[in-house]
C-alpha cells in the first residue's frame, strides 16, 4: 500500500493521543533498545490503566499498558519517547506496533487537514490545531 503522507512533515498530532496501548512484544522491543529489563522498562516508560474495559488476548478484561506522556508546546502533551525539538519519534526503529501501523491506510487524515491549512495560511510551516 502506497502511502499518501509524510509524518516528517508532521508536528506529531498521533503522538498526542492521550492513550498510546502498548502490547507485551511492544514492552520487549523498547526494552532490547534501551538495554534494560522488562520491569525496569514498564516502570519506566508505562502506566497500568485498570479500569479501562479493554479484551486480552484470553478473552479477559484487564489492565492496558499506556505511554506515559512529557509536556509539549504544541499538543500540551505527547508522548514521552517523542523528541519535542526534532517534532519526530525518538525511537523509531524501536516504536510500538500501534505506532507501525498507524493510520492503517493510505491517507492521514490529519495531515490532509494540515495540507490544506498550511495552503489556506500560505505558510509551509503552520501547525494547525484540531483541540482548545
């Protein structure tokens, strides 16, 4: 599938996504990168929500592993792996799979609105916000 965005031309608004879902594979994969334990990287990096009403792979409600979040200038807050002066993932090779596939199809549709924003203001740089 031929993608019709750019993410590096994208000021990060899935990054700002209050809840980020991790998965186990997830936790592995940042935990190889960084070099630390699976519990070091959880303790880290993650929050348990355990109210959320959300399906295991068993089939059973549990709790989800979020991304803990930084302040951010443009979004308020953003995800802590996410590189506020380069405005890109500061660990790509390492990101989450919900990250890897993100939108899950050929247009984003965030950055069509930025698209057309950035033309209507005639200004290549212009961050258009969709929140307060």
């Amino acid at each position: 599938m031929k993608t019709r965005y750019n993410c590096a031309k994208c000021p990060g608004y899935c990054c700002s996504y209050p809840e980020i879902e991790i998965t186990a594979e997830d936790l592995a994969r940042l935990a190889l990168h960084f070099g630390l334990s699976l519990k070091k990287t959880g303790k880290r990096f993650t929050e348990q929500i355990k109210s959320k009403k959300k399906k295991n792979g068993d089939g059973a409600a549990g709790p989800v592993a979020l991304l803990r979040h930084q302040d951010d200038e443009v979004f308020g807050s953003i995800c802590t792996f996410f590189d506020t002066e380069k405005r890109r993932c500061g660990v790509y090779a390492a990101r989450p799979g919900i990250c890897r596939d993100y939108p899950g199809r050929k247009t984003c549709g965030y950055y069509e609105f930025l698209k057309f924003e950035r033309a209507a203001q005639e200004d290549p740089d212009f961050i258009a916000l969709t929140g307060n």
